[in-house]
C-alpha cells in the first residue's frame, strides 16, 4: 500500500511561482512512475507531467518549458516546480504512483489557484 501526501498548493498571481511536493510513505518499486495530474469540476483529470526513477520525464504540452518535475529517489518525493503561471493553470493538482500490473496510487489533491 502506498499512501501519498501532496503539499506547496495556494493562491498565485498570473506569472508566479508555485512548488509542489508529494511525499509518499510505503514501498516505491524501481519500476514505479511518479507523477502529477490536474482536475478543474466537470473536467476529466489530465496528466501534467511524469518522471521514472531514472529521471525520463514526460510533459503536457500546454506546461512544457514552464512547469519541472523532479523526483528524490532516496525520500520516495515528486516534485512539480511550476513557472510562468497562468489562470488556466487554475485546478486541483493530484499525485500518483503508477504502477506496473495494478494501476495508479493518488494523493487527496492540492489546490493551486491563479488569479490577480
């Protein structure tokens, strides 16, 4: 079972900075992809970007050359730093384990808000 504690969401004004973090507590396999999701109501969730443990990282396109993940091996964290933030970035921001033959671990979600 792994469990994952999301942190770093708020309220930005268009062009700021926000830095999230998900730590995850239980065993993470080598195999396992970590990543970030977002949901607006209504809205499926869509994937944002996710990295292997071996650092290959995947972006959406609409956050390329704004938003890095990052993952710490050692401390079992995902971090997503977000640059250049715009009001359609505005969505409940999701972590997860994706993990080979059982599917996805999320996170509870955190709020990230973009408005002046």
């Amino acid at each position: 079972q792994v469990q994952l504690v999301e942190s770093g969401g708020g309220l930005v004004q268009p062009g700021g900075s926000l830095r999230l973090s998900c730590a995850a507590s239980g065993r993470i396999f080598g195999s396992d992809v970590m990543g970030w999701s977002r949901q607006a109501p209504g809205k499926q969730r869509e994937l944002v970007a996710d990295i292997t443990s071996g650092g290959s990282t995947n972006y959406a396109d609409s956050v390329k050359g704004r938003f890095t993940i990052s993952r710490d091996n050692a401390k079992n964290t995902v971090y997503l730093q977000m640059n250049s933030l715009k009001a359609e970035d505005t969505d409940v921001y999701y972590c997860n384990v994706r993990r080979r033959g059982f599917g996805n671990y999320w996170g509870q979600g955190t709020q990230v808000t973009v408005s002046s």
